[in-house]
C-alpha cells in the first residue's frame, strides 16, 4: 500500500487550512464592521453588503490580502413626469346665507278711520247690589266683536232667572249699539246699569 511522504500534505489536510483562514478572515472583518458601527454606524450597510456575496457563494476563494469593498452605488431615479390632466382645483362652497330674523310682531293698533283698537279689554267690577258684573270686550278689525260676562249676580233664585234673560239681550244690544249706549231691561235694572259701568270702561281701554 502507498504511503504518504513525509514532505506533502492530503487534500483534507489543505481544506482544512483553506476553510481555517477563510474563517479567520471573516471573523476579522466582522470584528472590524462591529468596531466601525460603534464608531461611525453609517458604514456598517456598505461594509456588510460587501462581504455578503462571498459569504454567500463558497466557491470564491478567500483571502486575507483581498482588496477592501466599496460601498454600492445606487443609480438616481429621474424625476416624476407630472400628469397631462392635472387635477382642477375645489371650487370652494358658498357660504350659507344667514337666516333674516323673523319681523317683530305689530302692537295692536286702531286701522284708519277705526273705532278701537285690536285686543280684549277687561272692564271694571261694578256693583250689582246682590252681586257684582264685570265683562270683557273683544275688538277684532277695529269693532266690538264680542261682549263675555265674567260675573253677574247668581247666589240667588231671583237673580239667575232675571239674569238669564238680561245677559244675553245686554250683549246683543252692546254690539248693535257697538258701544256701552244700551237699554236698561225692566226687570234687571241693577244688573243693566253695572253692565254698562265694566263695558264701558273697557272700552276706554281700547280707544286708539
């Protein structure tokens, strides 16, 4: 059997010495990037990139004497070409119109050539002897257009059956007469007389 001479080394012996200094290599330069990132960390990336394709490919040969890798030179993108149909520009909104304030109400008022003022006027309670009458005017378009009883004698028999004849005739005449100019009603003198006392007075509160 052959035997190796003493003056030459086996091919396992020389890729262990190969793979030995590759090693070595390398953990330099790893030392020396670490060394270089605590010092100046933005020459990590080129150093890092360089060394990348030969860790990655184990056919190139290493060697402590290979040259020091430049950092990559990225290529400058041109400009954005701006667009034909540039986009118009929003059309601002019109601002909304204030809402006008509604206008005040008109205070009631007597209209040309009117009697009275628009409104209801209560008059003053007069004495009836068995009780008291008060009413209250309403004048619509400058006219007496309603007479309402607020009180009139009615604690008695008497007075409710005298009454509930001379209440709706004393309104009646009231506006005919669209005054306080009315007849006295036989049979309900007091209650006629206190009716023309509240009525007119309220109609003193209404002339213009």
């Amino acid at each position: 059997m052959p035997q190796n001479r003493p003056g030459r080394t086996s091919p396992f012996m020389r890729a262990a010495r190969k793979i030995a200094v590759s090693g070595f290599v390398v953990c330099t330069f790893v030392a020396y990037a670490l060394h270089e990132r605590t010092s100046n960390p933005d020459n990590v990336a080129p150093a890092l990139g360089a060394i990348a394709p030969t860790l990655a490919d184990p056919t190139i040969r290493r060697s402590s004497s290979a040259p020091a890798a430049t950092a990559p030179v990225f290529p400058t993108l041109p400009p954005p070409i701006p667009s034909p149909n540039p986009a118009p520009a929003a059309t601002p909104l019109p601002a909304s119109p204030t809402p006008a304030a509604p206008p005040a109400s008109p205070t009631p008022a007597a209209s040309a050539g009117a009697q009275f003022k628009d409104g209801q006027y209560t008059g003053t309670v007069a004495d009836a002897l068995y009780g008291t009458v008060q009413v209250k005017a309403t004048i619509q378009q400058g006219k007496l257009a309603d007479v309402q009883f607020l009180d009139y004698p009615h604690d008695r028999r008497t007075s409710v059956r005298i009454n509930s004849v001379a209440v709706p005739d004393l309104t009646s005449e009231a506006l005919q007469a669209q005054s306080a100019s009315v007849d006295i009603i036989s049979g309900a003198t007091l209650t006629s007389q206190a009716f023309i006392e509240s009525l007119q007075s309220a109609l003193i509160q209404a002339k213009p």
